[in-house]
C-alpha cells in the first residue's frame, strides 16, 4: 500500500484505489467539528533504523495502543501469523519510530495508512520484513495489515500499515496481517472520513491526523 517507489495497496482493479521520535512536537489545542484536536503538520523525518532479530513470546498478548489527536485505539498483534511482521512493529514502536507521524493516506470507505516518517507514502525504516499471509485472509473492518508495492513478494513490509474502515476491503492476500483492532474502532472510524473524496485512491486527507505517541502492553 505504499506509493509508487515505495508505495501501493492496489493490484489491479482495486490498486488503481490505493496505489500507491519522542512524543508529538505539537501540542495539540482546539477541537474541530470532527472531533479532533487541531495540530500543525509534523515535520519530515526519514528515519531508518536496524531490522530486529528477536522474535516475540507467542504465549503473550502484544497490544500496540496508538494516541493520536483524533482520539486513541489499540491494535492487538497477531504474533502467531505474522512473527517476523509483529516484533518488527514492536520494536519500531519501543523507538518511537511512529511517534509524530501522520496518516497520510485516508480513503473514506476503504483504510487510513500510517507509519511513514516522511509523510509522502514513500518512506520507510530501511529494511523489509517478509510474512506470507495465509490464503484465506480476508481484510475486514478493523483488520490491520502492512503496506507493500506491487512489485514486492506477498506479506512483505516496512513500517508502513493500514487499518480498515470498510465492511470488507475485498483485497488478495497479500499484505502481511498485522492484528486487530480491539479498542477505539470507532476512533478509526471517525478518522476514515477524514479523506478527500474527490482524490480517489489517493486519499489526501482533509486535515493532519498524527500519532502523538504509540506504546505497547505486553500480558
């Protein structure tokens, strides 16, 4: 789902639609119509990192909870499915990898994607995890998955994630499958409308909506 480059969601019929450190340095202040707090875009920031070589505990629970300035939601990790994908995300999480990044693309209907330091849907931490989602993955309505290009072998990933807003985003299994949302889905919801219906698959959003700080519980 990362753009061209370094991004793209889409194959075929549906790509055409989604081709494609510290806390928040600003403060957030007036909420707006839709609920969130108003912040200034957050500055670049092409942070790359080393890939990790641990793999998570399988007999633990890892909940990634994510505030940003619209509210907040938690994704549990599906460690078992994805093990490369999930300690990958942990460890970027516990770097502050995603703290003060945006997302940059908001399909109303279809997913908001996160996870880009740069903010351009291009950026990345440097390296490529690999986890082949089984063949019966359905992307369903609070599912999250990893972003990858086209040209890139299925369940691959960088930092890059979408979250889905739709009942059903009717895409091949290709994206490696990060967790679920099992807290603040509405939340995620909300954020969902905050694209631009007119950019199509591109998704621009209507205002900046920014993970302020992203943490993990691990029980």
């Amino acid at each position: 789902m990362r753009r061209a480059g370094a991004a793209a969601l889409l194959a075929a019929s549906v790509a055409a639609a989604l081709a494609g450190c510290g806390g928040s340095k600003h403060a957030s202040t007036t909420t707006d119509a839709s609920g969130c707090a108003s912040v200034a875009p957050p500055e670049a920031n092409p942070l790359q990192t080393a890939k990790p070589t641990a793999r998570l505990d399988p007999s633990k629970t890892y909940d990634v909870r994510l505030r940003t300035n619209c509210g907040s939601f938690t994704i549990r990790l599906a460690v078992k499915t994805s093990p490369e994908t999930t300690a990958s995300f942990v460890s970027l999480v516990k770097k502050g990898y995603f703290d003060g990044t945006v997302f940059h693309r908001i399909v109303p209907g279809f997913v908001i994607q996160g996870g880009d330091p740069t903010g351009s849907g291009t950026g990345g931490p440097g390296y490529t995890t690999v986890d082949p989602p089984p063949s019966s993955t359905r992307y369903t309505l609070g599912v999250a998955a990893m972003a990858k290009t086209g040209s890139e072998p299925a369940g691959s990933s960088g930092s890059q994630f979408f979250v889905v807003t739709a009942k059903d985003a009717q895409l091949p299994p290709d994206y490696a499958v990060l967790g679920k949302v099992v807290d603040g889905l509405s939340v995620v919801e909300a954020v969902g409308q905050l694209g631009d219906p007119s950019s199509g698959g591109e998704g621009v959003p209507t205002e900046t909506v920014e993970i302020e700080k992203a943490t993990v519980d691990v029980h």
